[in-house]
C-alpha cells in the first residue's frame, strides 16, 4: 500500500515474475505502474506491504536488492555533458567494479548498441533514441539479473522501438528476469509473458495476452455494407453465424463468433443469400486495447487518473 | 557476451563513501570543462564586481582609519572573494535540481553506493571550482591595485578559509536544491538567500556605516568573519575594528560557524536525498 495524501497510489497489488520472464504491468497513468517500480527499486517506501527482489526483502536490504537490479525510467537518466563511454564507466565506479573489467564491458556494452562510433562524444549530440539504449546499456553495467524497465520506448520512433525491443528479447533470453511497464498494448503483446493490467492501483487483470484477449470474448466478424437500407437483412445473414449479438451502427455491423477462418465463408454466403452487397470485411481478434476497454471503461491512453502509488508485493528471482 | 560475472573492487583504503564521492565528483568537473560558458561567465561575474566597487562606489565609501589613495580597493578584494564563494552556492542548487529533473537522482539512489556520495561529489566539486575563481579573482585585484602583505603562509590560510566556507554553503545550497520542486524554481531560490547573506555583512562597506541593529546582525554574520580573517591574513586594512565576539577571534568565529553550518545542513539534505523521487 502507498498513499499520497489521500490518494491511493498502490491497492493490495500482488506481483509476482518467474526467474528468466518478462512481466509487463500495464496500466493508464497513474495507474500505479511507476509508483510499484520504485518501490521494487528501493526508491520509495511503502506505507503497508511486502516486496521481496531477488531474494532480498527492499525495505530491509536495500543495497542487496540495488545490487540485483538495472533501473531504467522514462527519462534517459544519464549525464548529459559526459561521453557515452564516460557514463558507463562513471556507472561502473558506482557499482564498485574493478576499472579493468569495467573498461572491457563498456566496449562490450557499446558494441552490442551500436554507440561504438559515437562512444566518445557527448551525450549532447545524441539523438533519442541512441540516449536510450546508452540509458539501458548503463542499467546493464554490473550484468543485473533483474531488470526494471520503466516506460522504455515512450516517446520513441517506431524503428528505436524495434531496436530496443529486440535488445530486450535477446536480455530475456540470456536469463534476465524483466518487469516492464508500458501503456503501449502492443509492447506487452510483444515481449511478455504475462501481463498484469492494473488501474488505480489495483490489480484488474492477469494472464498472458491471449488468456487475456480470450476472457473478453474471441474473435468478431465485422463488416460494412454498400446499401444502409439492408441493414436488417445483413443482421439476419450475421446472427446465423454469430455466436452472440449483432450489433449494427449505420452500414457497420459487427458480430463475435468462433471458428476461426471458415466462419468467414459462412458468413459471406449467407450475406450472399440474403441480397447483401459488402464494401468490407474482416475477422478481427481482439486486442488488448479492447481488453483494456472491457476492463476499465476506458482506454489505455486516456489519461484521467491522479498521480500514483500502491501496495506492492512482488517477487523477482 | 565475452566477460564473465562482474567484478567486485575490494574495499579501498579510503572507504566507499570517500570513493564514491569521488567518482562523482570526477563527473561534475568534467561538466565544468564541457560548459566552458558556464565557467566564463561565473568568472566574469566577480570580476564586473571587481570593477564596479573599485571605480564606481568606491571613492564613495571612505574605509576608517585607512585613507590612502588605494584603501577601498585593498579593503574590497577579501570582501569580493568572500561573496564570491557564497555565491557558489547557487550552483550547487541547480546543479543537484537538473540532476533531479532528468532522473539521474533516482539512478544513483537505485544504486548500491554510499547514501552521501552524490552530495558529497557535488559540495567538493563546487568547491574546487572556486580555486579556479579564486585565482582569477586575485589577478583582477592585483591588477587594480590589491596587494598580500602579509607573506604567502597566511595568504594561504586565507585561501583555505575562503574555500571552507564555499564548501559550507555548497552544503545548504545542496539542501536548497532537494527541496525545489523543477530547476527553474531553484534558479530563484539558490540565489535569494545570498543577497541578504553577503551584503548584511562588511564584505562591502564597514559594519561601522551601519544602523546598530543591523551592526549586531553583520557582526554575527559568518560572511563577515570570513572576510574579515581573510582580511588580517592578506594584510588588508579591516577598518575599525567591531567589539563584537565574532568580530574580535574571526578566524576562529568562521571554523565554528562552518562546523555548525555543515553538521546541520549536511545531515538534513542527506536524508533529503534518501526520501526524494523525481516525481
């Protein structure tokens, strides 16, 4: 449990990530994403509640847990006038290892993100999205097991992103353990295991992102006629294949089925028997966006919350 | 990857905290060099001071008991050179404020390091800073006429007063800085305090020129005992000399007032430190 004032931050969250998984905690701002994060990464203290990181309980052990730990934020947090290079030594004098092993893991470091080049100029000149990845490249300095991502791409072109998230994949895939936050749905579906969605600080949802996408239903058949005038009959044609409600808005209609592709054959035929002409349609599977949706009444990016915080209790081995 | 598990330096012999502290001090200097704007403007500033007393108020402002030709500008360089460092403070301030706002705070304190390092680097830092000021200062005023006359032994100990009361005042710049919610907020803030700090003091004009109340207030003053030290140690004229405690052991006045200054605003901006998030 974390408050501000009156203002519940965290609410009896549970987290829980398996070693060598990512979890991707979703939510809208101010959902509490940031506020469990920081609690995880001994920045904040909880008012009530348990958090236990790598073995080591964050309010009684809090440099064991800051030794296991690589913390990224939404904002590149790095020294702006020092050299890529500079900053992971600076960073690697922190973590109090030896200079010698430092200086061969920062050209390692710089290596695998591509910052070679631009190793020895000021962070100045760097673009966004080079910023991040020296950003991540300094979170992975002392070769932390577990690592918090904090809204990693926001703010990122789509090509940075796609960088940085193979950068990540290939983190989990050498046994990191990840708990990523973002209010990008598609980035969840991308890289997590399992997701947890939570708003106002407590859980609402779990589960991988297809449970997740199953729980609100599966798949729907949407369509678009030619003439609005045959709107009823295009219902008819729909409800002989649809497993639940049409519903119709002007020339669209839509209806949730199962069965996968061959429904759409059914559907087109029976459209056909009843004289329907159709400018579209598609089999649509649910996003997470919809899951979102179902689950709050509102969509991922609305921003209508106040500020942060939580009870956290989470576990990363 | 090619290396292998991280490894761990053993415990130097200077301890974490001091080593820590280093590393981030090491950083801030660097900042200096890559901004040398930033540098050449808080040297020009002390300087354009320089000037304006010297040449501008300073025929103004007779100095008791001392009435020759070059009185007010021998009697003004310690003044500026004890401003001066008060306001590094300022720097301090908004250093720690940016280092606030853009995160950096909150990766240092997600770090195993020592709890204090980071101000620590940022205070001593500040402080070395001033040497290069110091030395600037001092050729200015050589140039219009101040003069050390007192051997280089108490110049030096001069100097080093000057420079523990910069690194006093880093300190509660610093704790400034925590506070402030955004670096613009601590532009104003840092600075603020300094105007009353270094002009209710005799760094500028005897404290005798002043009303009584506020004499009791410049006598007490740790800017004035700092300037008034430095003064006796370069051999500068002191004016009349206040009767007031401070006023009579300055040298020793500053060495407390630094001590009480830094074990109060030290531990109150670390613990600062260990409770602030960026948001």
């Amino acid at each position: 449990m974390k408050r501000y004032g009156d203002v519940v931050a965290l609410d009896g969250l549970d987290l829980r990530v398996s070693e060598g998984t990512v979890l991707g905690l979703l939510g809208p701002n101010g959902a509490g994403k940031t506020t469990a994060v920081r609690v995880l990464a001994t920045l904040l203290k909880p008012d009530a509640g348990t958090a236990t990181v790598a073995g080591h309980d964050v309010l009684t052990k809090p440099n064991a847990v800051r030794r296991s730990i690589g913390l990224t934020g939404q904002y590149a947090a790095v020294d702006e006038y020092l050299t890529g290079r500079e900053n992971l030594r600076m960073f690697g004098g922190l973590y109090h290892l030896k200079p010698a092993y430092v200086k061969v893991r920062t050209d390692e470091l710089l290596e695998r993100f591509d910052l070679t080049a631009a190793a020895n100029r000021s962070l100045r000149t760097y673009s966004g999205g080079m910023r991040r990845r020296l950003d991540l490249a300094a979170s992975l300095i002392a070769k932390p097991p577990i690592l918090f991502l904090d809204e990693p791409t926001t703010g990122l072109d789509p090509r940075s992103r796609l960088g940085l998230w193979q950068v990540i994949r290939d983190l989990v895939a050498e046994g990191t353990t990840v708990l990523l936050t973002t209010q990008y749905l598609d980035e969840a579906d991308q890289l997590a295991n399992e997701i947890v969605v939570i708003d106002k600080g407590r859980v609402i949802a779990k589960g991988t992102a297809d449970t997740l996408k199953d729980q609100i239903g599966g798949d729907r058949i949407e369509i678009t006629i030619a003439d609005v005038a045959k709107a009823n009959a295009a219902a008819t044609a729909l409800r002989s294949v649809s497993t639940g409600e049409v519903s119709i808005e002007d020339d669209r209609l839509s209806a949730p089925v199962s069965g996968g592709s061959t429904v759409l054959v059914d559907a087109i035929r029976a459209l056909d028997a009843q004289d329907v002409a159709v400018t579209d349609l598609v089999l649509r599977r649910p996003t997470l966006d919809d899951v979102f949706l179902s689950l709050t009444g509102h969509t991922a990016e609305e921003d209508n919350s106040p500020p942060p915080p939580s009870r956290r209790r989470g576990r990363g081995q | 990857m090619t290396t292998g598990a991280p490894e761990i330096m053993k415990r130097p012999i200077i301890g974490w905290g001091l080593h820590d502290g280093l590393v981030v001090a090491r950083r801030n200097l660097i900042q200096t060099i890559r901004v040398p704007e930033l540098l050449f403007f808080s040297l020009v500033q002390p300087v354009i001071f320089v000037l304006l007393f010297a040449y501008v108020f300073g025929g103004a402002i007779p100095i008791p008991g001392d009435d020759g030709a070059s009185a007010y500008r021998q009697y003004l360089m310690p003044g500026i050179f004890g401003q001066t460092v008060a306001f590094a403070a300022a720097a301090s301030t908004v250093g720690l404020s940016e280092d606030m706002k853009r995160g950096l705070i909150d990766r240092f304190r997600a770090l195993p390091m020592s709890s204090g390092a980071v101000l620590f680097g940022r205070t001593v830092a500040d402080t070395l800073r001033q040497v290069l000021v110091l030395t600037v200062l001092s050729i200015t005023g050589l140039i219009v006429g101040w003069r050390i006359n007192n051997g280089i032994f108490n110049a030096i100990l001069a100097y080093l007063l000057l420079l523990l009361f910069a690194y006093t005042v880093a300190w509660i710049g610093s704790w400034i800085g925590l506070k402030v919610p955004n670096p613009e907020t601590a532009s104003t803030a840092g600075l603020i305090w300094l105007f009353p700090l270094t002009f209710l003091s005799n760094a500028f004009v005897p404290i005798s020129s002043m009303p009584g109340w506020l004499q009791v207030v410049a006598a007490w003053n740790p800017v004035s005992s700092v300037v008034l030290a430095a003064r006796e140690l370069f051999g500068n004229p002191t004016g009349i000399p206040s009767t007031a405690w401070p006023m009579q052991h300055a040298a020793l006045y500053t060495l407390i007032s630094c001590a009480v200054l830094i074990a109060i605003f030290a531990p109150l901006a670390i613990k600062k430190y260990r409770s602030t998030t960026s948001r």
